[in-house]
C-alpha cells in the first residue's frame, strides 16, 4: 500500500509509512520570535538508516531548547548541521515524544513495528569509540540533544530516532503524560545519582533551583525517594506549595529577596549592608523559622556556625543523622538518636535538660548598650551584639578561642564595643548608622598581626584563665 500523506490526526496502518508528513519546521531565514519561526509544512517523511528507528508521533513534549533553536540562540542549528553536510534547509524540533513504531533500519534488534515506545534525548553513534570502549555516552564526541542538535524531532509525524533512545512506554500512563517528563527527567536523574561518589544520599539537603519547572519538579521527587531532603527556591509561595506537594520539605521564595548575582562594592557601604541583611536573612520557608545565618567559627579545623532565628522561643529536639542534624521545633529539649524515637511515649519520658548557665548577657534599650561576659567567647558576645542591635558584625576566625570576662555599660553602643574589642586581637572599625555616629551600623575586624593569637593548629596544653578586657593590652605586630 503506498500513501502520500495522512491528516493530523490519524495514522496510515501500523507499518505503512506515507511519502510525506506534516511537521512544525523552523528555517534560518525567520529565525526569532518562536511564535514566527515555527510554520507547519509539508516534508518529505525520513527513512530509518542502520541502527535508526521511525515513530508515528502521537504526542510531543515541549522543552526550552527549541525556544533556542526558533531565536538561533546561541547557534543556529541549521547552519551547524549544514556546515557538516545535511542536505535538509529546514529544522524538526522537540526532544520528547511518545509514539508507535512504524519502521527500523538494518540492524536494529530489539525494537519492532508495532511497538509502543518513549523517545529518550540522549543521541550518540553506537559506533563512536568513546561508547564502544564502555565509558560515558553522553560525553563522547558524538553526543549530541536529539530534536535540538539533530533533526526529525517530535514536532512531525514522524521523527527519527536511534535504537538505544528507544524505551517502552509505561502502559499506565497516557500517550500525554509518558511523552512529557523524559528530558526533564534523565537531566535531573543525571545531576543526582549520574556521578559515581558523588551520589545524593539519604539525608543529604538537596537544594533544587526553579522547582516548579520541568528539571526541578522531578528533582524533588527523584531527592524525596532517595531519602534525601529537597528544599525548592521558587518565584511565588503558590509555586512553593506545589513543590511541596511533590515532596519538597520546604521552599524558598526568592522574589522576598534582592541578593542576587554579585555583591556590591566593598567601598559601597549602603549596598553592602543592604545585601548582607538580605543573606542574612535567607531562610526557608518553613513554620517558626524566621532566618538563618551562617559564618566561619574556626578555619582549623574548619567549623561552620548556623544559627536560626525563631519567630518565638522554642523547645527543640536534635537528631544526629549521618552528615546532617535536624533540628525538630517543638516538644521536649534533648538529644535523639534518630527521628524514629521522637514517639509520644519516648517524649513523654525524657526529661528537659537544665538551662546551661548563661556566659554572656548582653541588653539595648533607650540606645543603650550593657555586655556582662563571663568567660564568654569573643564570638558569643559579638554574636549578641548583632541580635540586640542589629548590627552587621562577620565574626572572624579564632574569635570562639577568646575568651572575655567584662562587664560594660549601660552606655552608647559605639562606646561599649569600642571598650569590648580595645583590648583584644583584632584591628577595628565601627561604622555608624541612620547618620548617628553613637549608633552601630557595621563592625569590620582584622586580626592584628601574626602571634597574637595561638595557632589553632597547635592549641595550647590547658586552656588559659580569661583576661578582662579592660585589663587587655594591645601586643604590636613584630
């Protein structure tokens, strides 16, 4: 039986092929606006080479690549793929599909006419000695986006693929719905588990970029049954909420900030506290969590502060699990092996652990500034500062390993950090704020000079007694 085409809509019997089809097709010469470089034309139906197979498309996915391919950003793909003698002056996207098979070329083993199959992105020659040698397909030189880089795409009647692309359709699903998440989902499948040793582990925090699109909504969820713990930054809580029906444990709504790309100037002093406040700040979107925060509290051996800002007190639970600890609001204070054991019966029994005794107090009221330390670090005190004045204090390295015994104030807040830091290890430099020099706006350290302080690679033998710091003198640089 010979065919010279079929309407969209309908398919010729399964295994004849019609002479002609009808494809959406982009050409070099209207390249832009996809909306005016996609036309729907009559082409010439491709036939199957050795190892290629020819599917009647009954759905197609849509992805951004051929958005890129319609502007000719950043390559026109035609003019590549004619520079390496394509005959063909016409492009047939789309990198998704689900389809029927209606033909195979020489060679072709494991698919056959009939067949109901997904179409998977990953094109390279069976014949390249990358892949012949058993390494890494999808880096090889002939790897390439297929329905991106390569033409007869899903965006025709038919489209051409190789039999390694070729997968069987998932009989549950609908042809829609198979067609619709293999890019999206090997990428994302890739990213996660691609990498040998650098594999997603259960508990790891896996933070997902755009995780209501197409990658990132299959991110969560390839995350979430790995054991891991997806958190999705998003443009809108809608967005969010979604991505935590997927299974994200909570999101980010990046329009609350403005830190994005690069930071300002140093010299820039209102936009550098504009845009730490907003780090700062950066939190996820999760029940009493206000804000977290995050600093360097020693470099040898390198210990990372996270610090997070509740919206009211809280008791809270600690569960250590492998490279990360949950912090579980709510409930009695304590230390649980696993989050299994925070039963109703295990919480009824543990009994709160006594307040440990307070080091350092530190108070601001009617712009007055009070710091009492005893032998309190440096860091803790500095740390108490910021959270009672709101001041942009970066706690430098070593400030955890000196230890302060004072008691300062009521006085303006300039003055008092000034007497607290005189005496210590770092240069300083208080910066005012809301044009009242008494106020603090910004506090820079720098530590003064080699020798002042104790090598954290080699620590002292006893930890020595805490020096008031009014009684600290200033050591000179050798």
């Amino acid at each position: 039986m010979i065919i010279d085409s079929v309407p969209i809509g309908s398919l010729p019997p399964i295994g004849v092929v019609p002479k002609r089809m009808l494809a959406q097709t982009i050409r070099s010469s209207r390249l832009g606006d996809p909306l005016h470089a996609f036309k729907l034309e009559e082409i010439d139906v491709p036939s199957p080479a050795e190892g290629e197979v020819l599917i009647a498309v009954m759905a197609a996915g849509i992805n951004f690549n051929n958005v890129w391919a319609a502007r000719g950003v950043p390559i026109d793909v035609i003019a590549a793929r004619r520079a390496q003698g394509s005959p063909h002056e016409f492009h047939v996207g789309g990198s998704d599909a689900s389809g029927i098979v209606y033909a195979v070329g020489a060679g072709v083993a494991n698919v056959k006419v009939g067949d109901e199959i997904v179409v998977h992105p990953g094109y390279w020659n069976p014949q390249d000695p990358h892949v012949k040698a058993g390494k890494d397909p999808m880096l090889a030189q002939s790897a390439q986006i297929w329905g991106y880089n390569t033409n007869f795409g899903s965006f025709g009647q038919f489209a051409l693929a190789y039999e390694h692309q070729i997968l069987p359709k998932a009989k549950h699903l609908s042809w829609e719905l198979a067609a619709a998440p293999t890019l999206v989902g090997t990428t994302a499948y890739r990213m996660l588990h691609g990498w040998k040793g650098h594999e997603v582990e259960s508990n790891d925090v896996v933070l997902v970029w755009g995780g209501s699109g197409g990658v990132g909504s299959q991110a969560i969820q390839i995350a979430k049954i790995a054991g891991a713990i997806p958190i999705a930054v998003v443009s809108d809580a809608g967005r969010g909420e979604y991505c935590k029906s997927l299974g994200a444990a909570g999101f980010i709504d990046r329009s609350e900030f403005t830190h994005w790309g690069q930071p300002p100037h140093w010299t820039d002093e209102v936009g550098q506290k504009q845009w730490t406040a907003q780090a700062r700040a950066f939190a996820v979107n999760q029940g009493e969590v206000k804000g977290v925060r995050v600093g360097l509290l020693s470099s040898k051996p390198p210990v990372t502060r996270v610090v997070l800002d509740l919206k009211s007190p809280q008791a809270y639970q600690l569960f250590p699990l492998g490279k990360s600890v949950i912090v579980k609001l709510g409930g009695p204070v304590g230390i649980a092996e696993t989050p299994q054991a925070a039963t109703p019966e295990v919480a009824d029994a543990q009994v709160p652990a006594p307040a440990p005794e307070k080091k350092v107090a530190v108070s601001y009221q009617d712009g007055m500034l009070s710091i009492t330390s005893n032998k309190g670090s440096l860091a803790d005190v500095l740390n108490e500062v910021h959270l009672q004045t709101g001041a942009d204090i970066a706690i430098p390295a070593g400030a955890e390993q000196e230890n302060v015994a004072v008691s300062l104030g009521p006085a303006p807040p300039r003055d008092v950090v000034a007497k607290l830091l005189d005496g210590s290890h770092y240069n300083f430099i208080i910066v005012g704020a809301d044009g009242d020099i008494s106020k603090i706006g910004r506090v820079i350290l720098s530590l003064k000079g080699a020798g002042n302080v104790p090598s954290q690679a080699q620590p002292a033998e006893s930890e020595p007694e805490p020096v008031p710091v009014a009684a600290m003198q200033p050591i000179s640089p050798k």
